[in-house]
C-alpha cells in the first residue's frame, strides 16, 4: 500500500524542486475529474485561478525564495469561509450566486504559507447538520462506502482528504461538524479552541461555538495548518490573544507523565461495539507509550445536546436574519408586495427546511416569555458544563473517547432530526465550553457487510492544542489506522 | 428573572404562526403543520434543562474570555461601494432598491 501524501511532504517536494505546484495540482485535478462525479465533494472546483496561485509558487522558487511551510500544497475549502472574489453559498439557495467580497483571515495565512486554493466543498445548509444531506446543491457520499454520508456538516472537505482529492482541506466546527465527518470518513480533524483562529470571513452560524479547523491526513500536518491559520486579529474581537501553537516543534516529546481521563458517559454501553473496542484499544495503545490513564466522569454529557440546541438556533435566528432579499443574497421575485412581506419571502424561497426549523426555534427561545426558562437557563446549564470541564482538566491532561456513537450511516437513513442532533452527544459539549478536540481513525468496523471508519476523540483545554496534537502524533507513530484508506474510492463495493 | 422550571410547551399553531412572523418567515399551511410537530418534540427534548438545579450559576453566553479591545489605529481600505452596492439583488444606480416603505402605515 503507497501511503498517503502529506501536506508536509508536498511542500517538501515543490521547495526542493523534486516536482512543482503546478503538477502536484494537476494530479489532484485530475482525481477529481474522474472521481468526484461519484462523492461530489466539490460544489466548484477552481481550476484556472488554482493554475494561477501555483504558477506563482513555482515562480517564487524558481527566484530562490522560499515559498512557506505549505508550498504547493492545494486545499480544499469548505463553502462557508469566503475566498474573495469566488462564490460562497453555504450550501444554501439564498447565497447561491453571491460572491465572497473580501477573504477570510484564514484563507490570507494559508496563501501567505504557499497553498493553493483548489476549490470548495460542499456543506449542509449555513453548517447545520451532521450528514451533509440539508446541502441545497446535492449530498455528498461518503468515500468508504457511497450509500453513506460522510458526517457533516463539513462533509465535502472531509470525504476529498479521504478519497485523496486533496491532503488537506478546511471545516468549520460548531458543534461537531469537523470532528464527526472526519471521525465517519477516517481522517484527521481538529477543532482548535473557541478564538485560536479568526472568524473573520466565516460565515456566522453560531459565533460562540463557531471555529475554523482543518482535515489532514494525520495529526502532524493539523498541527502545521494550525500554526499557520492561528493568531489574534483585529477582525475578530473574538479571536485570543495568546502564545501560538508550536506547530511541529514538541510533537515528538515523549508522553511519559501524561494524564488521560475516559469519561464514563461517553463509552456507552449504546455506542456501536467496535466504537467502544476502538478506544479501549487506544487506552492501551497510550499505555504504553508512558501515559496514564483513568476512567473519569463527565456528568453534563447529557445535557450538552439539549443546551446545543437551545443556544445554537438562538445565534442562528440572530445571525441569519441578515438574508433579508434586501443587500445581499437572493431576492424573491415578487414584484408590488411590501417590504415584510418581500423578507419573508425571500427567506423562505431560500433557506431550507433545517435552516427554518433552527431559526424556528431560535426564534422562540428568544422570544418574550420563553427567553429565561430556555435560553437564559441554557447559559447556565452552559456555565456547568464549562465548569466541570475546568475542573476535570485540573485532573487529567486531556480526555479520550470515541468522536461519535456509531460509524457512518446510510443517507437517508436518519429521518427524525433529534435523531441526528444526538449524533453530536460527544462532540458538541467541546464548542460550548470553547475547549479544543479532535478526531484521529481509530480502526475499522464492519457494519452490516461494510468496512467503515470509527473515530477516536481527544479533547484538551481551552488553548491546549499542543497537547491532544502531540498525543495524536505519537499514537499515529505507534499505530497505523490513520493510513487506511478507501477502497478504491471510485469502485466503492458495499451494500 | 427566575430558576424556576418552564411550564410543559403548548406549542399551538397559532404560536408557531407568531413565531413565523417574528423570523419573519412565511410557510404554507402544510408547512406550519409540520414545522409545529417538530418543534414541539425538539422542545420537549430541551425540556431536560428544566431539571436541572442552577440556582446561582451566571449565564455564559460566550466562552471566549477577551472582547472589546483596542484596535491599532491605522487605515483600512474599506470595501469599495461598486462591491457592496453589487452585491444586492436589485440596485438603482449607487442605492438598494427595497419596495416603498412609506406609505404603508406604522407597522410596514
């Protein structure tokens, strides 16, 4: 089996003048060309300006300069971080032909750092969802096995890191929608603490829990786009001010002395058997290489979901009564009607039946009457959970757990939406707390006849990315689940 | 302000209709219907929070712990109007087009 290339070893390879940007990127084009017809990761692929930014990599090498720590390296985006002057639709109807106007801060360092832009990728509406299926513009199919979805919201970048389309592409996090996907798809995926890199030109869902993250192939590369993308900005008064990331630097440093906590609430004895046999494997696996490891409790568990789905559609009713069919998105063609009525319009014309139903609810948490029994009572539950995890962390350096219940299901599959919400149990207590986490492949399941991914998930506390990146770097040193890869993506054979 | 448990929802259509308006949404009958029995089972869902005990904990609407700092002072090139005037579905020369608000009384 060849291994997957890294974005490390891309950059490597262009700086050194092994191979150029522009042919790392006409590979990948050329993937995508014939297999992603079949997932539809991409909502658009921009081949000409991506040509364009690897041109001017391979120039800047061929004037001896060096390109950055990410040369040549294409990356995938998914459609809700604006890449100026290209359109970002959310997955949504309302934004379907609006054009980013200015480029998230994001995007500025990655191209700062020599990576090419290659495309974005489809997501469930404004990010709200957990199986890519509530995108306007067409599901995407998860590369293990193409009758399941790929998790979401950030399905399409997750599935093109899998299907080896890209090395590495960006998500956003909100409540699970990097580490669930790449938990369903068997990639890397890290959602780095509340305010370690700016929002600036993420489209809003949710800013409390909303966060930028990356998928990669394994947790080294995490840690180099990390570096690259983190940082106070001006932009975002929202984003810390704090020492950066190391990046590579420690990720070797031996994990003797470390902590590890397993929360009870998460092992379930309801989680799918081999997602409960993935992280007693693991436990063992960070025995031995010189961590500790004890069983703790994280009682809040249950109630993250619920307090989730309080606090998240109340952002979202704020944020997105924007889409108005007044400055910017889609207006209804509805010639003579008065203004409420044109909004009103506009907005249901636009936005989906998931994207209704959380501003339905966000709506009426906020409204008179219901604001402090749900969702002044929502920030309190919020504080409790904030607060039991600080507590936790004065115990234990990190946690360990499985990302989700059950490896990936069928689309379609999930009709009942508190069904799917629950797909976010373990995940969504990391976003209301501001901690960070991240999912690493932790083994293959069969379900039902089919191979699938089961995701390990690591959690740290606010700022401490160093150390879930350097115990994922070691337990992908000592194992080699990371290196699975789909079958063939193109001639997936399951049920 | 109180910590006592919420009452059990009765979440009628004539509500979700209220709410509809107040997001400013329009939706059919079928759609009202539906829309009603799901967030009436997401309610009841949410409804687990009641339970809980949280007399004297201080609401946390955000984790981040740093905002309103000081921004340096120097110039930024702002969007340019031709962009943002651009971006708006309808526009008439440098202004939005929005339907006349004027005459349609206090509530338009």
């Amino acid at each position: 089996m060849t291994h997957p290339e890294t974005a490390r070893d891309i950059a490597a390879a262009v700086q050194a003048g092994q191979t150029t940007a522009i042919e790392v990127l006409e590979t990948r084009l050329a993937r995508i060309e014939q297999i992603d017809q079949q997932l539809g990761c991409f909502q658009q692929v921009r081949a000409e300006t991506a040509r364009a930014d690897a041109h001017r990599v391979d120039e800047a090498i061929a004037r001896g300069e060096a390109a950055g720590p990410l040369a040549g390296v294409p990356i995938a985006i998914k459609d809700n971080i604006m890449v100026q002057g290209e359109p970002a639709t959310c997955g949504s109807r309302i934004l379907e032909h609006y054009v980013a106007p200015y480029e998230a801060t994001a995007i500025e360092r990655l191209r700062a750092a020599g990576a090419v832009m290659l495309g974005r990728t489809r997501c469930d509406e404004f990010a709200m969802g957990s199986s890519t299926e509530h995108c306007a513009f067409g599901p995407v199919h998860n590369p293990w096995c193409h009758t399941r979805v790929p998790g979401g919201s950030s399905g399409g970048s997750a599935a093109a890191v899998a299907a080896g389309l890209v090395p590495c592409a960006l998500g956003s996090d909100t409540g699970g929608s990097i580490r669930q996907p790449a938990s369903l798809c068997g990639v890397t995926g890290l959602k780095p603490s509340g305010g370690r890199i700016s929002r600036w030109g993420l489209v809003s869902f949710a800013p409390s829990m909303d966060q930028i993250g990356p998928f990669t192939r394994d947790a080294a590369d995490a840690a180099l786009l990390l570096q690259v993308m983190a940082g106070q900005d001006h932009r975002d008064d929202t984003s810390a001010e704090a020492i950066p990331p190391s990046g590579l630097q420690g990720l070797d440093a031996p994990l003797q002395g470390l902590r590890i906590g397993v929360p009870a609430e998460h092992c379930s004895a309801d989680n799918h058997p081999e997602v409960n046999a993935a992280v007693e494997r693991a436990v063992d696996t960070f025995k031995s290489l010189g961590a500790t490891v004890c069983d703790v409790q994280l009682k809040t568990t249950e109630l993250g979901v619920a307090c989730y789905y309080v606090v998240g559609p109340a952002e979202a009713s704020s944020n997105l009564a924007r889409f108005d069919g007044i400055r910017y998105g889609r207006r209804a063609d509805a010639p003579g009607v008065e203004l409420e009525e044109l909004y009103a319009r506009s907005r249901s014309e636009g936005l989906g039946a998931e994207a209704r139903r959380r501003i339905m609810l966000g709506t009426w948490v906020l409204s008179a009457g219901y604001y402090d029994a749900y969702y002044r009572r929502a920030l309190q539950v919020r504080r409790l959970i904030h607060d039991e995890y600080a507590a936790l962390f004065k115990q234990v350096d990190l946690l360990l757990g499985p990302t989700v219940p059950a490896p990936a299901f069928k689309l379609g599959e999930m009709a009942d939406p508190i069904d799917m919400y629950l797909c976010d149990t373990y995940t969504v207590t990391a976003n209301i707390a501001g901690i960070c986490g991240m999912s690493i492949p932790g083994g293959l399941a069969d379900v039902d006849g089919d191979t699938l991914p089961v995701g390990l998930h690591l959690q740290g506390p606010v700022l401490g990315e160093d150390r879930i990146l350097q115990a994922a770097h070691q337990f992908q040193q000592a194992t080699d689940y990371h290196l699975s890869q789909p079958p063939g993506a193109a001639t997936s054979t399951c049920s | 302000m109180t910590d006592s448990a919420p009452e059990k929802p009765q979440l009628n259509e004539q509500q979700v209709r209220h709410v509809a308006r107040l997001a400013r949404l329009s939706l059919s009958e079928d759609e009202l219907t539906a829309i009603a029995a799901d967030l009436d089972a997401v309610v009841r869902f949410v409804d687990r929070l009641a339970k809980v005990d949280v007399q004297g904990l201080e609401p946390m609407a955000s984790p981040h712990g740093h905002s309103s700092r000081l921004h340096p002072d120097e110039p930024i090139a702002p969007l340019s109007q031709e962009t943002v005037i651009g971006a708006a579905p309808e526009h008439q020369g440098d202004y939005v087009a929005v339907p006349k608000v004027l005459d349609q009384g206090a509530d338009a």
